[in-house]
C-alpha cells in the first residue's frame, strides 16, 4: 500500500514538523527503488574478535557436559571453514599452541592489538609471532595459565552457539578482513568511509602523535566532535556514507548504548551511564572512539541530542543520525526503522575482552535479531554482523595486502614498510592492509542457508553493499577502499525465502 506521510506525536508536534505535524517518508519507503528486496539493512557492529578466535573449530565443538550442546545440521558440508585442522591445532608455528577456551572461561585479558604489533605478528606471513607481539598477560589477568600465549586461544559453539546456529541457517563468509591493521578507531572509520583519512590537524587536541601515520589514523583516539570524548581528540575531513544517504534522501542512523546522556554540564553532554556484565562488574556504557560518525564535523550530533520524534529517527533532524541504541527500537516498534541502521551494543555487551565476554555479546546479538525477526519488515530486512578489529587473537591465514604502506609504523615486510608503499590508495600513507582476518555472517530471509562463502570481503564491502543496493554504484571516491572491496552479494539468494530462526539469549540454542 503506498503510503505518503506518517504523523508526529502530538507532543512533538512543535519540534518536528510545526506546518502539518507529518514527516514524509524516506524515499527508500516511497518507492522499490533498490537492487534487492533488501529495504533495511541492520549492521551489528560488534568488539574485538578473529575468525579463528570464534570460529576455529567450526562446526565441531567440544560439547563437554553442563555446557550448551552444538551439533552440525546434517546438510553441513564438510570441511566447513578454513579454520584450524589438525596441523595447525598441534603442530603449530607460534610458541603456543592454539587451545580451547571453555565456556567458563568467557571472561579474559585484552590482548595487543595495535597496527605495529599486528604487523610484527604476522611476520612477512608466517603468521607466527602472535604470543610475543600481540599477546598480553599478567598479574591479576585471567589469562589461565598461559601468559602472552592466551592469544592463541579460541571458543567453539558450546560458547559462541548462537553465532555457530546462525552460521548454520544462514551465511558464513571465512575470507573476511579488516580494511587495515589495527584498532577499534581504525576499523570504525573503515565501516563507514572505507578510509582512516585525512586527518584535519587544525581540529585536534591533546598529544595524537601515536595516533596518526602521515595523515591516517593509526590509533584509538576520540572524536572531535563528541562532549563525551577524552582529552585526545582527532576530526576527520571527507565524506562518509552518511553524506551519501544524506544526498539520496534515504533513512539511517548509527545507534549506540549509553549516547544519551546521563546528565549535561554547562551545556555539555556527560555520558557516565553504567551496566553490569553477566561477571557483576560495571561497566561504562558508552565509548566514544567506536562511534565513528563522531570524527566528521557533518555528521556529528556533538551534545547528544535526542531525536526531535520518533518519527524523526532516521531523517535529518538535530541529533543528526546519530543516537541511542533504544532510539533504533523505538523506530523498529513504530514501523519507522530506517533503511540503513549501524548498531553498537553498550560496552558491557559489545564483546571486547577485559569488560566484556561472548556469553554478553551473545544477549545482546539474540535479543536484537529475535526482535527483528518479529516485525513484519523482516521479510525485507538483512542484517550483518562483523568486528571492528581482532583484538590482536590469533587467526592463522593472511589476507591479500590491497593497500601498502611505509611509515615508522608498519613494520609486516620489514621495518618502516607493509609491501613497498608503490601507489597506495588516495596517495595516502598509513593504511596498510588487508589487516587480520574477522568473522562476518549475513542473517537474512534472503541470505544463502547453511553458506559458507570464500570471496575475499572486508569492513568496507558493508558500504560497498549500501551503495550497490540503494545508490546505483555510487562510490565515496577520495581514496576510499570501498572501490576495491569486494561484494557481499554472493551471500545471498533471492529466490527462496528463509524462514525465521529463534534462539535463546543465554545458551543460543535453538528455541523456536
């Protein structure tokens, strides 16, 4: 039914749209105007993980008593993944041998992932050199026993069995990488414009000089453009995706546990809301270098300011695109969920080892999809999981280098120097990779079942498919890798309708 407005609440009136109280839809919802029966597409954007570190084993878990029981569905096809086989298990090159983290084990160190210490780890390709380089262990860390080596450790589907039951309903991609090395900061501002710079050194504050390589980001500093940032702030110059959806009129947000504020301070937003983990530690809920949008000054909503309405959410309006996580619910409750939504889970459910675990991230990831499965878009939605880095665990395949770079930072063939910096992209240094290999699955009714696909993809294939199925092939330009990246395409099948897959939050077995 086609459909031309939809009303404000009546209290919202004054601040949404004064001359009629409606606000009209995205062009997304007025018209079929995109490539695939995709309509919204929901992008979790989830801490910290490899492939192998979730997946190594993939599909054979352990299934030790008292733990969630996963059994491979009969159609699995065998060998699954390029995961860890027999050699890599037991005869492995790094100084410890990958080893299974049991359930009770959820909660461990944070390990080194810097955009050096990657490189070294990697070493030319030998992918051998993880427990000296980006391993991390110590006093009062629960690294169980094995110090610097907790870095070759990985889970299976009696922890991450939710993840493993989606894999088996839907798709799996094992060829997967980040855009480049290093952290959270790094692979953020690479989900949504495919590039780490150029930095606008006239917008910055405190010391950033082991953030930043030439003019890209290397590191974890806060946006410039946030009241909740810390003293070490940076702002970005160039587009991103959200310039454009903005140009083609179409809906989307980036939503986020703990952005509205607790309280405001002469006129600034503070962000001190607070949420225990399943291990009864508080936790910070909002983090504000993993909210990228943040670093361009077009993009930012700086005091965290509401949405004007519910109905507001998704347009163009004072908070800008950018919001709390119950914003999207709100917006998903009202049928308004926007055509391309970002999703980032307070930190106390975002996965990230040190204050946080799978057995967290795993409520939040249940919950959301459960949710989303429920509403009558579903049948035109697909949402995608992925990681903003790998948290320096070990992962034993490298991927192909697209993008080189010499600088006093990159050190993967040799010192100063990833590959030989010939042509890098944009002309900017700094941006060495393929970095670390994550996991990304497609949960969809139109996503392949039981798929497990191998084309090479990173980060930026996320924009690359918000540009392929709602702005014609547009590409951001300006050096961008979603020119390179590869499709996420194959992952799905549109002439069969998947059915729904409910599971539990707390052991991610099968519910329904």
């Amino acid at each position: 039914m086609h459909k031309t407005f939809k009303a404000c609440t009546v209290w919202a009136l004054p601040v949404c749209l004064l001359f009629s109280g409606v606000v009209p839809l995205s062009r997304a919802e007025q018209s079929a105007d995109t490539a695939t029966p995709i309509k919204h597409l929901v992008v979790i954007f989830q801490e910290n993980v490899s492939f192998d570190h979730y997946f190594a084993t993939y599909p054979f878990a352990k299934n030790p008593s008292g733990e969630p029981k996963f059994w491979p569905r009969q159609v699995t096809n065998l060998p699954a993944v390029n995961g860890l086989n027999g050699g890599l298990l037991y005869h492995n090159p790094n100084s410890t041998q990958p080893f299974r983290l049991d359930r009770s084990q959820n909660y461990t160190c944070d390990q080194d992932h810097g955009y050096t210490a990657e490189q070294k780890a990697f070493d030319m390709g030998l992918m051998d050199k993880f427990p000296e380089n980006t391993g991390a262990g110590g006093p009062g860390c629960p690294d169980y026993g094995k110090g610097t080596g907790l870095v070759m450790g990985y889970y299976d589907g009696n922890t991450v069995t939710a993840l493993w039951n989606y894999a088996q309903y839907f798709a799996l991609n094992d060829n997967s990488y980040g855009t480049n090395f290093g952290p959270s900061t790094v692979g953020a501002l690479n989900l949504i414009s495919g590039s780490t710079a150029t930095v606008d050194f006239s917008h910055t504050t405190g010391n950033i000089s082991g953030d930043v390589a030439d003019k890209a980001v290397t590191d974890d500093p806060d946006p410039y453009y946030d009241d909740c940032g810390s003293p070490e702030q940076l702002a970005i110059l160039g587009k991103n995706i959200g310039d454009l959806l903005n140009a083609a009129d179409l809906t989307w947000g980036w939503f986020q546990g703990g952005f509205a504020p607790s309280s405001t301070s002469n006129g600034k937003a503070v962000c001190a809301s607070k949420t225990p983990n399943l291990g009864g530690v508080l936790q910070t809920d909002y983090s504000a270098h993993h909210e990228p949008f943040e670093y361009y000054k077009q993009t930012a909503n700086i005091h965290h300011l509401p949405p004007s309405c519910t109905s507001k959410i998704g347009y163009s309006d004072q908070a800008n695109h950018q919001y709390d996580l119950t914003d999207f619910f709100k917006a998903v409750d009202s049928h308004n969920m926007p055509a391309v939504s970002f999703l980032k889970a307070k930190r106390s459910q975002d996965g990230h080892a040190g204050y946080s675990s799978p057995l967290d991230e795993q409520i939040f990831l249940v919950n959301t999809i459960n949710h989303l499965e429920k509403t009558p878009e579903w049948n035109s939605t697909a949402v995608v999981i992925l990681y903003d880095d790998s948290d320096g665990w070990y992962d034993h395949q490298m991927g192909p280098i697209v993008n080189q770079s010499a600088t006093s930072q990159d050190a993967l063939t040799g010192p100063n120097s990833c590959g030989t910096a010939a042509d890098p992209l944009g002309g900017f240094q700094g941006r060495c990779g393929y970095g670390p290999r994550l996991p990304l699955l497609v949960i969809s009714p139109w996503a392949k079942s039981n798929f497990v696909d191998s084309a090479t993809t990173d980060q930026a294939s996320v924009i690359r498919f918000v540009e392929d199925n709602w702005l014609k092939g547009e590409r951001i330009g300006e050096g961008s890798t979603d020119a390179i990246a590869g499709s996420l395409m194959n992952m799905f099948q549109f002439n069969h309708e998947l059915p729904t897959l409910i599971l539990d939050p707390h052991t991610g077995e099968i519910a329904k």
